[in-house]
C-alpha cells in the first residue's frame, strides 16, 4: 500500500497528531502501520472492526463515529475537520491549544459550526 500523506485536508502535523495518539510513529505518513494501529484503538473505543490495515467504509464510519462526524463510511472534508478537533482536546474532552494555528483552527469551526463562515 502506498503511504499517504495527505488526505483531505490533513497535513502531515495532523497525521503526526493521531499516529502520536494511537502509538505509532509520529512520521506524518498513512500506511498499513498507522491504520491497523487505528483500527486497534477505534476498537479499544467501542468499535467492533476488522484490524487488517485498510481504510474501508467499515473503518471511516468507526473513526466519524469516534470523532462526532456523520457516520457516511466516506472520508471528507467534514470527517478532517472533526478529526482535527477532536485532536486538540484533551482527556476531558476540552480543547486544548499548542499553537497559533491551532487556535485559528478552533475559531474557524466554531463560525463554520454557527453558520458564519
């Protein structure tokens, strides 16, 4: 499988963040590692998936679903977003800032989330 860097929206920081997350190395590329990984923790939060390194419908509905995004099975630009948010929170489920474009970043859903943006 071709690693991937880029994928609506996430930029390598994004990946680095969720791979950090589910304890792979933080490379900031998504390969068949960073998946399973992602498959196993999904699980460990209350999804029921496959762990086989493919980033299926079955998978982008457990992520959506773990993020707060609408579970379609299609990964976009919503599903970005709410999983770049929900990468800046922490355990409480607050968000939690580390940068200026973090902060950017949560002022941006927050008008795109009240309609105006």
């Amino acid at each position: 499988m071709a690693e991937i860097t880029s994928i609506y929206g996430l930029d390598v920081e994004v990946i680095k963040k969720l791979q950090t997350k589910i304890g792979v190395k933080a490379d900031g590329m998504i390969g068949n590692k960073t998946i399973t990984a992602l498959q196993a923790f999904l699980n460990q939060n209350g999804a029921n998936i496959a762990v086989d390194g493919k980033l299926g419908p079955k998978t982008i509905t457990a992520l959506q679903e773990y993020v707060g995004a609408d579970p379609d099975g299609k990964f976009g630009e919503k599903t970005a977003n709410a999983l770049a948010m929900k990468l800046m929170e922490n355990q409480d489920g607050e968000k939690i800032v580390s940068s200026a474009n973090d902060l950017e970043n949560i002022f941006k859903q927050q008008f795109k989330d009240a309609g105006l943006s």
